[in-house]
C-alpha cells in the first residue's frame, strides 16, 4: 500500500518500481483468490528498467480487470502473464489471460441487471494516457484483443519514450 501512495505522487517512476508494485498487487490478489491463478512477469533483456520511466500504475486497471473478470469466473486454474517489450521507440506493455473472457455486449457488464456499467479504470487510464501524449508530443494508448476461441485477452499498452 506504501508504494502505490508514494508513486501516486509522481507522474512518472522506473519501470522497475511500477512492475514490483504490480508483483505485489497480483501476490496480494492471488492470495484472496486461494492461488486461483499464476502469473509472470517478462521484461526484454534490452531495457534499463531502472532508467526507464513509466506513468505509475498504468496497467494495474487491466491486470484488475484480468483477474476479476476473466480469472475469478474460470474453473480451475488461470494465467496472467505480463509483458514488456520496446518496438521502435515504443515501449510497449502487455496482459495476457486465459479467463472466461469479456461479455458479447462489448466488455460492459450489467452491474444490476437493467443497464451496462463504464469501466471507471480504463476511462481514467485512457485520459492519463491521452494527457501523456500531448505532453510528450507524442502518441500513448492501448487497445485490446481477443486472442483465441479460448477467451484469452490481450490488453497493450504503449507509450513513446
């Protein structure tokens, strides 16, 4: 909890702080969950995790949404596996799942049965990102995509440097 506040107050942290926060955050969870789910966490060799700087927290809505609601309405064992990679001067995030996979009414799900609920994370991500772009003069975002008939999902994100 300590980390994510002092993170909360810069706009940008080292890769490697914002992926420990992450670690601890899927540990923290994968605790609630009874080990429902493994996770990994892979980085390229060729990036200085401690010089690279990263929005904080960036990913945490899409791992959130991976493992509530993808892995908790799985049976049996689920995994996560979270990536990080540079293409050209991007660098690129990603998530990946093998949970149930997202509602056909385009990823809203009905909260109380009558209407289809935002996702207030990934409404909040996609502002930070379109704010990091304009100042970076740069492009930022992410996109998501179902990845088999198995209902894995991909989230990415990326940002310039």
């Amino acid at each position: 909890m300590r980390l994510v506040l002092e993170n909360s107050r810069h706009n940008e942290v080292p890769l490697a702080q914002d992926l420990e926060t992450l670690r601890l955050y899927m540990e923290l969870e994968q605790s609630r969950m009874n080990g429902k789910f493994e996770f990994s966490i892979e980085v390229d060799p060729g990036i200085d995790q401690e010089a690279m700087l990263v929005p904080p927290l960036v990913m945490q809505p899409f791992v959130e949404n991976a493992i509530w609601h993808g892995i908790s309405r799985k049976e049996g064992m689920g995994h996560i596996k979270l990536s990080v990679s540079k293409t050209d001067e991007r660098l690129v995030m990603m998530i990946e799942d093998d949970g149930v996979g997202r509602q056909p009414c385009g990823g809203k799900e009905p909260h109380d049965g009558s209407s289809p609920k935002t996702s207030l994370g990934t409404a909040i991500t996609r502002d930070r990102l379109a704010l990091l772009g304009k100042q970076r003069g740069g492009e930022a975002g992410f996109g998501s995509r179902i990845l088999s008939m198995e209902h894995a999902w991909k989230w990415r994100c990326r940002w310039q440097e």
